[in-house]
C-alpha cells in the first residue's frame, strides 16, 4: 500500500511528529511474512533546508538532503 500526505506544522512540533514516525518505525511485523513499515518523509523549513526520514529495518534513520530543497518551495 502506497500513500501520500502533505501538511504544514509549526518548529516547534517538529520533535513531537518525528516521535510519531519513529513510534511507527518501531512498530513489530504483524504476521509471518516479517514485513515492517517501510516509507519516506520529506521535511522542509523556511530557511530552505530539507532532511529525509527514512523508515526502514524497524527504526528511524535522519538524513540531510541538500539536494532535495526545491521540493520544499
């Protein structure tokens, strides 16, 4: 399954969604098959910069990604 979101938040949110994925990431597999969430966030600010959050292996991994700030315009 495949979604998409887009949303605005304030800063100081940030830490609160980033606890959320995180809680996602962490989530068990829920039959045999072992599969766990998988996805992608893009995070953007005002300033221009851009960092991914990746979901993957049962945890959060946080990355700059300097390439990617013209999708935050």
């Amino acid at each position: 399954m495949r979604a998409r979101y887009s949303g605005d938040i304030r800063e100081g949110e940030l830490g609160w969604l980033r606890e959320q994925v995180a809680e996602l990431a962490a989530l068990p597999p829920v039959d045999d098959d072992g599969d766990r969430p998988r996805g992608l966030f893009l995070v953007t600010d005002e300033r221009g910069t851009a960092a991914t959050w990746q979901i993957r292996d049962g945890a959060l991994h946080d990355q700059p990604a300097p390439d990617l700030t013209w999708l935050g315009d």
